[in-house]
C-alpha cells in the first residue's frame, strides 16, 4: 500500500479540535514520519499508527508546529525499549536543539539516532522500491518539501504466452528487465510477444509552508498526490503574502500547473473553525481537491 495519514492539518495553534502538522506515509512494508507537532503521539494512539516501525522522520522546518512533538516521541522510543536506529532529515540546527533537551533531562536515548542536516535539493533516501528527495520551498526561514516517489516498476508477465513459447522460470527475471528470449534453436522471442506494459509507479509530494511559488509545481511535475499547504482563504492573500504562507485558490493554481492528479490542502489557520470554504474555493480551480482530514487515510493510486 502507499498511502498518507493525517494527524494534524492545523497551523500555528491546536484548536477546533485540529493538531499541528504531522503525517505518516506507507509504503509497502515502510512507514515514515513526515513533521511532527504538538499532540503527534497522541494522534499516533489514537489513529493505530505502528510507530515502532517509523525508521525515518522528516522534519521541514524548524516552526514549533512543525517539530515540537518531537522531544516527546524520541525519549517515548526509549522508555519503550526501542533499538533500531532511527534516521531523522530536517535543517542542521535540530540536532543542537535534541542535543541540549536531552542533555538538561539527562536523558540518554538506548537506540542509535542519527541527524541529517538537509542543506540543498536532492535524494535523503533510496531504498529498493521508492525514493525520497528534498526540495527547497519559500519560507521565512530554510523551509523544505518531500516527493516520495516509486521506482520504475518491471514489465509484467503473461503467463499464457510464457507457456505457449515454452520459457523456462529462469528467465523471467530477464524478461522483466526488458531482455528478448533466444531458444536452443536460435529464435527470437521478442519481449514485447511474452510482457505486458509496468504499473505506472506512483507519487506523493509534500510541499511545506510557503509562499505561493510557481517553481514548486515543476519540482512535483506529474505527482499523483500533492499536498499543499493553504493556510488562508483568497480574501486573505496579502496576509498570506505577509507571513510567507499560501491560500487554497493558490494551492490549486499550484496543482493544475504541475498536473497532479490530486490535490490536498491542509495547515489551516486557527482563525477559521470550519473548513468548508477551503475546499469549494480550491475545487474552483482544481476540482480533484480534499482536504487534509485528521484521521483519513488517502490511498495514493492511478
């Protein structure tokens, strides 16, 4: 399964029954932590989440609704006898920060942590089946969105054909990577006879706090899920100028401009108690829009 859960799809301030930012992305056997703000274990409980098998977080940036569930979940780890190694991606400074918490607790951590400072566009992880990059957004301070992404899936077999062509099992791994099948006889089976076109691997761009930035939808060209922060509704644009944040119409701008095939929008200020109005002004412009609901898992697919 690749698919994201929504844990918190509030900005600065927990109200109206929202969290601050954190998600969980699946895939396949896989589960990574995406931000983590206040309340991010408790939503963790109370949505099931298997935490224990989270190898890698990813923090965007250093805004208090974007980490400050941090402190918390990695001293839980320890009181709960964690001993994998845990990898978390964020902006250099957040290592000094847990350093200086853990330190004052005297709390020293029984499983191996690991920091990686994120100073530039490009790969943090690459595992068999999918990748993880970085790319810079607009912010007031060093800000950064995430594209998981799959690999190019093998071509599939047809198995009716396999057997009228007689190809042995030992080769089907061969076929899959595109090779032709040549018999004892010295013919040619053509790849194209014996395979059928690969599952169109999938996507999902999480793009942080930012300023409606045009250069964002050519960093998640073709994705099949976006999530896009819309902080404000479009009759508060210059305050979302102001504070470097986006709106929903903006969000869908964002969308339609990268030909995503769906949209997210989420980070919603606390000034609005209802959400609504989000999603029909970012259904204007894009209409294959939902909000970041808490507790909603969205399947990432054709």
């Amino acid at each position: 399964m690749f698919a994201v859960t929504i844990l918190g799809n509030n900005s600065a301030l927990p109200m109206h029954n929202r969290h601050p930012t954190a998600q969980v992305v699946y895939y396949e056997e896989h589960l990574f932590l995406v931000d983590c703000g206040e309340g991010t274990q408790i939503q963790m409980n109370s949505y099931k989440i298997r935490r224990n098998r989270i190898r890698y977080i990813f923090i965007s940036h250093l805004h208090g609704d974007h980490y400050f569930g941090l402190p918390g979940l990695l001293t839980s780890y320890g009181l709960n006898g964690r001993t994998e190694d845990l990898w978390i991606f964020s902006p250099p400074l957040l290592k000094e920060i847990m350093e200086i918490q853990f330190k004052a607790s005297d709390t020293i951590l029984p499983y191996p942590l690991h920091f990686v400072a994120i100073e530039k566009d490009g790969i943090l992880v690459d595992e068999k089946k999918i990748t993880i990059s970085c790319f810079a957004v607009s912010h007031r301070i060093p800000c950064w969105g995430f594209l998981f992404k799959e690999k190019e899936k093998p071509l599939k077999l047809n198995s009716d054909k396999l057997r009228q062509y007689a190809i042995p099992s030992s080769f089907y791994q061969h076929i899959k990577m595109g090779e032709d099948y040549i018999t004892k006889g010295g013919e040619i089976i053509k790849n194209e006879w014996i395979t059928q076109p690969p599952e169109i691997a999938q996507s999902y761009a999480y793009c942080a706090d930012t300023l409606y930035n045009e250069s964002i939808a050519e960093k998640c060209k073709d994705v099949s899920l976006l999530y896009h922060e819309a902080t404000y509704l479009d009759d508060q644009r210059e305050k979302a100028v102001s504070r470097m944040h986006s709106t929903s119409r903006q969000a869908a701008a964002i969308a339609l401009k990268a030909n995503a095939r769906k949209l997210l929008i989420g980070h919603f200020s606390s000034r609005y108690e209802t959400l609504d109005d989000f999603l029909t002004e970012a259904q204007e412009g894009f209409p294959n829009t939902d909000l970041a609901t808490e507790g909603v898992t969205y399947i990432i697919h054709k």
